[in-house]
C-alpha cells in the first residue's frame, strides 16, 4: 500500500549560511555567567545578523548546557521580518552532524521580545567535550538562515451586504409597504424596516401596526431627508454633507429624522458632523437642535463657540435665539406641529458661560485683534493687499491681509513655523462707530488648521459699495475686529461602528416574521425570504425565480449537508461573519 505524505511549499526570498568558529574552547569558558560572545555579523535579506554564543548557557536552570542564538541586529518597526533558523553542529569535515542539528519554526525577529531566536539547550558540555566534534579545542556551528516571501493567501474580499441591501432597495422586488413623503412615493419592505428601526418595528408589526392603507403618510419631512434615511436603513451609508445653508439645513433634519426612528448611528454622525459647522448664523438653531434631541455633544460645542465670542455679539444672539430663524421646519416624533417648540435656553454673556464638564473642544488660547482702515480711499487708490502689525496669540505671530476690489477680504495668517498645525477658528467683525461689533457683518470660519503662511479668512466679507453707504464707514476711516480661538482638539462624537450584521443577526436568533422552514438531517431551521433571496442567487432562483419552490407550508428539505453546516451558512448570509469554531 502506498503512503501519502503531506508538504507544506515555502518561497524563499532570502538565505544565508554562517559558521561560527570556536577556536579556543578552553578560553571562552572563563567568560562570565549570562554574557554571551557574539560572532562577526553577516547580511540576509537586506538586514543585520549575528549568532550569539553562551559557554554556560543563558539561565540557570541550563547552566550544563552551550545555548546558541541567531540575533536580529536592527531595531524594525515598520514591518514584520520573519525567518527561521537551522542549527548543526558541524564534524571535523565540516558536515552537519544530525543528532545536533535543530530546526527553530518560522518566527518574527522584529519584536522588541523576540530579535534572538534559538536553543538553549543544544548540547551539553560534557557531552561535546567526550565527542570527536570538539578536536584541538576547536569546534564549529553552522546557522542556515532561510528569510521567506509572505505566504500564498486568498484575498477575501470585504463585506458586501450593504451593496446587496441596496440593490434590494433599488430594484423594489418584493416590496410591500409604501410611503407618501411630501407628494413622493417610496416603497420598501417591512422586514428590513422593522430589522434596522426599533419604530418601524412597533409601527409596521407591533401593537402600533399600521392597518392595510395603500400608503403610509409621513408628515413634517422632506422627500430628499426620507430618501437618504432609507438609503441608510438598507445600506449603513450615509451621504456626505457640504458647507452650503442648505446643506448643513440637510444634515439638522436628518439628525432630527434619525431620533424619529431610532436610528442612533445615523444620529451620532450628524451630531458629530454639525459640531464642525456651528457659526454665529446657526449657533441658536444648533442649541435648540441639540437640546430637543438630547445631542449633548453638540450642545457642549455650541457653549463651547459661544464662549469664544464677545460679549456685544452673545447679547445680540441672545435678543434673537426665539426670532424668525427658530421658526424653521425641524422634524421629531415629538414636533408634529411642525415648529420647533420654544426651549427655555439663554445664552449667557462669554465671561459667564462655564466650561462645559466634558466638552471635545478645549480653548488653549484667545486673542482680539482690532484692524483700523484710517485712510480707506488711499488704500483703495493703492488697489495692493496691505497687512496689519503682527499680534501674538498663542505663543504664534499672527497678522491680518486687507484687500479691496468689488468686495472687502480679510484673512488671517500665521507667521510662524511650526512643528504642527494650529488649530484655530475665527471671527472677523465689522466694527460700528461705539465699537461694537455689526452681528450682520459677523463672520465666522470653520475650524482650521494653520501652517507656516496660511490664510483663512473671508474673500466677500462685504461689498464695497455696501461699505461706503454704511454709517461704519466715517471720515474715511473703519475697522474691524478678528476674535482668534486656538482650541486643542476639535468637537467629536463617538460614532459606534456599524451594527448592521448585529440587526440582522437579531432578526435570525428571534425567527420574527420568519417565512420559511428548511429541514436539514432532521433539524428545522426558520428564515426569512426576503434575507435569503436578497444575500445569493440561488436561493433567490429557488424563493422567487424560476426554480421557486411550490407554496406548500413544509419545510424546504436540504439532503445533501450537515445541519451545522446548514447553520453557520445561515449564521453568515445574516452576519456576514462566521461563527466562532
């Protein structure tokens, strides 16, 4: 009978071999305890080697015994340098001689805990000093270094259920609910609604279940905020949000309609994403938002931005934070009326405002800057960028670039070099003839980084004609402030990764609204269609296409695996994941 054998194909990428040469037993013996003597180093693989040597072994407890090493020479932090070693003590031919020849597993040389590799044990001292190996106290050891390329891997491609959701979605096969959002309509399947939205859930199969309309009605909603709500729902995706008004509008209602539905990731990353956009224009709107959707990040970067402003601009935010900008369309399941409810919030003059107790943006440093145009015509008449004195703030020299065409610029620019970047944002004002800053000409950047001679600032901070018609322009002479805040850190919030495979794992481990039933050496497993059909092909021919199985209400039998088997394919059409062995 023949034998089988099995074997495992490495690719060398690199190999050395060196000897290490004793000459002078006798004397190395005389080395102290745990100091090992080290051979010349050679080269492999475009790193540094060397066989380390230890008469009296490396511990105590083989103190009998001659340890040897083979030694990674250079300290590697990019990359993982693995190799493997085969050591032979070597006859007075130079041959290897078997009973002393020992082969270490492949291993990685470039962690700090494992640059040595070897055998601590590799022979006695009595035994080598009784052998014929040890002649004319010399002996030799050989070290084959064998360096190899990574090994053969199938590449497994990444997780592609959001893709087969939104194809779901976008195909419309096998919906069956509908909704009529602002004269549009959508329509959908209930089972993944109800899987991704604890709302839906109780709306479309529990005891607040919709009855058998042709359409759900959604009030106080857009269609463009509804359609990316359920591009979220089927695919984990969320669309990406500008700098425009009507953007970050987008982004407020999205946040609001995430709440509606419990769609807490979705929530989170708005909350996040509007942090970065809060100004002197949305800074009430953003308070309101937060506090009626308990968005506690974003109200600690709105108290946050406030108490970088000026008193004269807080108190005029504060005389408008209920006028007509409050009165916009926000939804929430608890707005049906369509207004955002009045909240009892007062912003506080920027002195008074104390810190928030956990707030992601911390002020490191502050500075006001007042930039006074006095001969505004001649400036014009020069039409050149001029430059204000250079301030300090924050340990950094600053100045301010003027420039007049059509429109009034003003930018911001740090003169320093540094090691890196200066996070900063800033308000630029312009100055009424008491000095206090005109709200409607108050512009505020986003957070930026700032670099040896970068600018941020505003390119139409006004029009020039607007100026010169202004009662802030007077005996030709007007100014403007810049408010500099030099924060550390930038507001964030703390997105949880995505739970879409933990929804549907739920969905799986409850059988709610499971459809069908497969027997599977004599076990029955309960699933849902609409899963099964939407994650392969097969299963969508043999559900829904062509080999559809009959509508009988037994099981769909599977002769041909094992119910373990059977179980963890089902565990990974609804995860994605495998079990764990």
């Amino acid at each position: 009978m023949a034998t089988t054998t099995t074997s495992t194909v490495t690719t060398i990428a690199a190999q050395a071999y060196h000897v290490l040469k004793i000459n002078g037993y006798s004397n190395t013996l005389k080395a102290g305890r745990h100091h090992p003597l080290s051979s010349c180093p050679f080269s492999a693989s475009g790193h540094t080697w060397h066989v380390s040597y230890y008469p009296h072994g490396c511990r105590d407890s083989n103190k009998d015994c001659i340890s040897i090493f083979l030694v990674l020479e250079d300290i590697v932090t990019e990359e993982d340098v693995m190799a493997k070693a085969t050591f032979s003590l070597l006859d007075r031919y130079g041959n290897p001689v078997p009973l002393y020849t020992y082969h270490t597993k492949l291993r990685n040389f470039s962690t700090s805990s494992g640059r040595a590799r070897g055998f601590e044990n590799f022979i006695r001292r009595d035994e080598l000093e009784r052998s014929e190996y040890l002649n004319d106290d010399y002996f030799a050891v050989a070290a084959h270094v064998i360096i190899p390329k990574e090994k053969p891997s199938v590449v497994v491609p990444p997780s592609n259920m959001h893709l087969h959701y939104g194809d779901l979605l976008v195909s419309k096969e096998g919906t069956d609910v509908k909704f009529l959002v602002s004269g549009e309509m959508f329509a959908a399947h209930r089972l993944v609604l109800a899987a991704r939205s604890p709302v839906f859930k109780a709306e479309l199969f529990g005891s607040t279940k919709k009855g058998t309309i042709d359409a759900i009605q959604i009030d106080n909603m857009e269609a463009r905020v509804f359609k990316a709500l359920l591009e979220f729902i089927y695919t984990d995706i969320w669309p990406e949000i500008g700098h425009g008004k009507d953007n970050i509008a987008m982004a407020q209602q999205l946040l609001a309609a995430a709440d509606r539905y419990g769609l807490h990731r979705l929530k989170f990353v708005y909350e996040d994403k509007l942090c970065n956009h809060i100004d002197t224009c949305s800074v009430s709107t953003m308070l309101v938002l937060a506090e009626k959707h308990h968005c506690c990040k974003l109200k600690e970067a709105c108290s946050t931005f406030l108490s970088s402003m000026s008193p004269p601009i807080v108190e005029d935010l504060n005389s408008s934070i209920f006028g007509s900008e409050l009165e916009k369309t926000v939804s929430s399941s608890e707005n049906h009326g369509s207004q955002i409810n009045r909240t009892d919030i007062r912003i506080q003059p920027a002195g008074d405002i104390p810190p928030p107790r956990s707030a992601s943006t911390i002020v490191a440093a502050r500075a006001n800057h007042v930039l006074k145009i006095d001969g505004y015509s001649s400036a014009l008449e020069a039409n050149c960028k001029l430059r204000s004195f250079p301030f300090s703030a924050g340990g950094h020299t600053w100045h301010i670039n003027y420039c007049c065409t059509d429109y009034i610029s003003f930018y911001l620019v740090l003169e320093d070099a540094v090691d890196e970047p200066v996070m900063g944002q800033v308000t630029f004002s312009l100055l009424d003839q008491d000095g206090k800053p005109v709200l409607s000409r108050t512009h505020t950047t986003r957070m930026f980084s700032f670099s040896l001679n970068s600018s941020f600032g505003f390119h139409k901070f006004i029009r020039r004609k607007d100026l010169e018609q202004s009662e802030h322009l007077k005996d030709d002479c007007f100014a403007v402030s810049v408010h500099l805040v030099i924060t550390k850190g930038a507001p964030s919030v703390k997105v949880p990764p995505s739970n879409l495979h933990s929804h549907y794992g739920d969905l799986l481990s409850s059988k709610q609204g499971a459809d069908v039933e497969f027997m599977v050496r004599g076990e029955i497993f309960a699933a849902h269609r609409l899963v099964l059909a939407a994650r392969s092909p097969v299963f969508k021919a043999e559900l829904f296409g062509p080999l559809k199985e009959g509508t009988t209400t037994d099981a769909i039998q599977i002769d041909d695996m094992d119910a373990q088997v059977f179980e963890a394919l089902l565990i990974f059409i609804y995860t994605d994941t495998l079990p764990k062995q």
